[in-house]
C-alpha cells in the first residue's frame, strides 16, 4: 500500500506546486520607483528657450478663463485682466507654482497601498470615458454600472495598476444628472486603491468631495490627497467655467487636481513640436498657478492629453513619434518647475485588439517610461481613440505595465555573488536548468507573461490555438471568478449609501449635467 500510494504523494505535491506557481499573483505592485535614466531631448538652453516663449504667451497673448469667479480671483492678486482674458507676468507664475509639492502620498482606503507620487515615484492609473465596450465575449455595446463594476474589481485584481480610477466606461443605466454618484461609490467599493473622482461639473466635484471625507473623515483631507481630478483645458489657450468651478472644488479640500490641456497637434496647436510644447506649457502653467490662488501649498499635476492629427483625415493619431518626443520635452518642464507630471498610456486608435493596438501603447507606454511620467493615466483598455474600453486589450495593457515596471525597476543586484557562483560550477557547455540557484531564482529572475504564449506551434495548436484576445478574456473570467470584494466598513457604507440617495432624491433625473443642484 506504501509502494502505490508514495508515488501520489510526490505527484501531488508536485502538481500543488505547479498549480501555485500558475497561479495568478493579485498582490498590489508597489508604486514604481523608477530607477533607469531618463530620456531628456532637449538641452538647458532649449529648456529655457521653451520656459520663455510660454511666458511670452502668458504676457503677451493672454489665457481666457471663462468664469466669473476665477477672473477675479486673478484681480485680486494684481494680474491683469481684460474681459475674460487673463495676462499674468512670469514673476507672479513662478512664485504661484514655486508652492505646489514636488512629490506627495496618495492615501489609500487600504493604506497598505498608499503610493507616492512626483520625482522618480509613478503609478499606473486605467483609463477612463469610454462610451463604449469591448465585453467579455469581445462585443462593442453600450456600458453599464455592471460593467463599470466589473474594471473596477478587475483594477483591485491586476498587481500593475496602483489606482481604480472612476468612470472607465461610461453607464448608460443610470441618468447622466446622478451618474457620478453611482461612479464614485463603485470606485470605492469594488476596490481599496486610490481613485479617481469626477469633475464633471462643480456641483458633481462637490460631491465626490463629500462622500470622500464620509469614507477617510474631512480632517483627514485636509492633510492627505485621496483622490485626483481631472480638469481639461480648451486648447488653444482657453479655461471653461466647469472645469475651473471642480478644481475649485478640489482644492478647497486639498485634493490635486491634473491640470490637462487638450492637444490635438496641428488642429489646435502648431503644426510644430517645439511650439505645440510651447503653448501646452503655458496652457499648463497658469491652470496649476491658479490651484495656488485657490489654496496655496494644496498638490496639483502638470497634465496634457496628446495627439497629433491625420491630415489625411482630421482624425486623432496615438503612437507617433510626435507624440514620445511631446512626452520626453514635457517631462524635462515639468522637472524644470518641480512639479509632478501626468501623462496618458498604451494609447491606440485600432478597432479591436490587433496589431495595430499593441503596435501604438508599446510605442506610448515605452515613451511615457523613458520619459519620467509620474500620473500614468489610460493605462489600460483604451482602444479606438478611446471610444471604447476593451476587456481583452485591460488585461494585456495591465501585464504590459507590469513587464515596464520591472524593466524601469532596474537591474536587480541582490543575488549578482550567488549567480556568478553558478559559472564555475556548470562549466564551459553545461546548462543551468538544474542548477540550485535557478531552482531558487526562476519565477523572479526573468518576466513571464500570462497572456502572451511562447510555446512551439504544436503546443498552441494542441491548446486550441488560442489567439491573444481569447487568452485575455478567459484570463479576465477567471480572475472574476476569484475576486474577493475588499469590504468597506458597515457604516461607511450605510453613510455612503445614504448620501447617494439623497442626492439622487433632491437631483432630477435627466439626461444633462447636474450644475444646480
């Protein structure tokens, strides 16, 4: 009986080990700390040549703030103003942004993953706004607060992406006046990373703000950023009255907000890389001078979203070499004024997840590495210009962040002595398979994709010949299969949920933004 059954023994166990080792590993990556050099294509005298031709337009060609209340927030400190044309001087520019923190702690519900953020300290954020999906059985179709669910316990799951993010795909199920609310709380729920929170409107930022001090305590911050907002600029060279009443929002409470001017290079900007940057630099500067005006010292984000446009067509292109060279020059302003910078990935205009798709996010996501990005947003999923978020291209666009993670980690030194003892011991035409070390060593010393396979044609046939879409979705399954929803507190949550119901009571139900209510 000994004799049959210790063979069972070893091959269980053996088997037990394999089953670990393929298992998916879930644990939140630390926020990257990157320690490659960085890719810097201007020298210092370009620098400045670029710091001074965005103060010449702050001078002299002025920035419309098309909001009452900001124009004289500006007159109040002495900048001049006419109309809704705002001309602050570059000695007021520099004092403002001279106060936003270089680098700053993002507070998590689980504070185990908390991150920092600013100088060599990145993380890597989904992308949000999708009006459309790429479903599990890899169907385009209207989104659903069910689906928004879905990538936000999919964000929870994936080690590479340090953030939830907020409304990655757009519900349709839900009126437009009170969606943000379902959003927010879905962010928060599904997920104990930070998030993201909406700026849709400025009574929707007020919002957010309210039921994030329900859920980590107003006191709390007032010294700690929990969330980001996001504000787009108009670009050229204008602010609107939405986006600058959410920063307000934002900063009154002393959550950082990115500053994103809207590039569509050679539609709304020069024909011109030096001068596209020129302009969303001082685009850029006077949005994150503003956050100053509103609360000095609260933490802001130099942002931009880049394209460049086909003149083929008008439409928006991702990937092109425009584009990493925007990325590299803004990377050296933002270090220039010692401020932290957000930046988009692995962004694509393909209509599924092909060649194409992965072709223009590694291009993307290589440049904003190289380039020091430190707010990583769109890192996952985007996909036809951003028109849809696709389950599939999430899966595979979270393992790439995880292999550039490694990558911008650096060589590891840790084990160099015990790896060179090995040589001797193999000797000239051996092999290292069995070697003690690699035993040790193998599941950490080189990246091994989930979803992408590397076995010979005749083991791929024999597994179904399985293409890299179908791969991802039955990873993507599997791993909602297994997810384990980190609970809030009972009554955070019976708060929360209180709140959204007497927002959604006293907020008409329409299909329009909430401004009023």
């Amino acid at each position: 009986m000994l004799a049959e059954t210790a063979p069972r023994t070893r091959s269980g166990g053996r088997t037990a080990r394999r089953a670990l080792r393929r298992a998916p590993k879930l644990d939140m990556l630390p926020g990257l700390t990157r320690q490659i050099p960085l890719c810097e294509v201007m020298n210092g005298a370009q620098v400045e040549r670029i710091d001074a031709a965005s103060m010449d337009i702050l001078e002299n060609v002025g920035v419309q703030f098309r909001d009452p209340i900001a124009l004289e927030d500006w007159r109040k400190i002495g900048t001049k103003v006419v109309g809704e044309m705002v001309y602050p001087d570059r000695d007021l520019i520099r004092d403002l942004i001279a106060t936003i923190p270089s680098d700053f702690t993002y507070q998590a519900r689980d504070p185990g993953k908390n991150v920092r953020l600013g100088g060599p300290h990145s993380i890597f954020v989904p992308m949000t706004g999708a009006p459309y999906l790429r479903d599990l059985d890899d169907v385009r179709r209207n989104p659903t607060l069910a689906d928004l669910a879905m990538f936000h316990k999919l964000s929870h799951m994936m080690p590479a992406l340090h953030s939830s993010a907020h409304h990655i795909v757009e519900p349709y199920d839900h009126p437009i006046s009170q969606r943000h609310l379902r959003i927010t709380y879905s962010s928060m729920k599904y997920s104990d990373k930070t998030f993201m929170g909406m700026t849709t409107s400025p009574r929707n930022a007020e919002d957010v703000m309210e039921m994030c001090a329900i859920l980590f305590g107003e006191a709390f911050m007032e010294q700690n950023p929990v969330t980001t907002g996001n504000c787009n600029g108009n670009s050229p060279l204008v602010w609107d009255e939405t986006m600058l009443g959410a920063m307000r929002a934002f900063c009154r409470r002393n959550q950082p907000v990115l500053c994103s001017p809207f590039v569509l290079g050679g539609a709304n900007t020069p024909a011109s890389v030096p001068a596209t940057v020129a302009q969303l630099n001082a685009e850029a500067l006077s949005a994150l001078a503003y956050t100053q005006i509103i609360r000095r010292g609260c933490p802001a984000i130099y942002g931009h979203y880049l394209s460049t446009v086909s003149m083929k067509s008008g439409a928006p292109m991702a990937g092109t070499p425009e584009i990493s060279l925007m990325n590299f020059m803004i990377g050296q302003m933002a270090r220039f004024y010692g401020v932290p910078w957000r930046s988009s990935n692995t962004l694509g205009g393909a209509k599924t997840l092909d060649a194409q798709a992965g072709y223009e996010s590694a291009t993307t996501l290589s440049a904003v590495i190289h380039a020091g990005a430190n707010y990583i947003w769109h890192s996952a999923g985007w996909n036809e210009a951003g028109m849809h978020c696709s389950v599939a291209k999430f899966m595979v666009d979270a393992e790439q962040c995880a292999m550039a993670y490694r990558m911008a980690e650096g060589p590891q030194w840790g084990d160099f002595d015990q790896a060179l003892a090995a040589i001797p011991d193999v000797g000239p035409g051996g092999h290292y398979l069995g070697h003690p070390h690699t035993q040790e060593n193998f599941q950490t010393a080189f990246f091994m994709p989930e979803l992408f396979d590397n076995n010979s044609i005749e083991q791929w046939v024999a597994d179904g010949s399985k293409d890299t879409t179908e791969r991802a979705l039955i990873h993507a399954r599997r791993m909602l299969d297994g997810y384990i929803e980190p609970r809030l507190d009972p009554g955070v949550n019976e708060a929360l949920l209180e709140y959204i119901a007497r927002r959604e009571r006293e907020i008409p139900a329409a299909d329009a933004l909430n401004q009023e209510y």
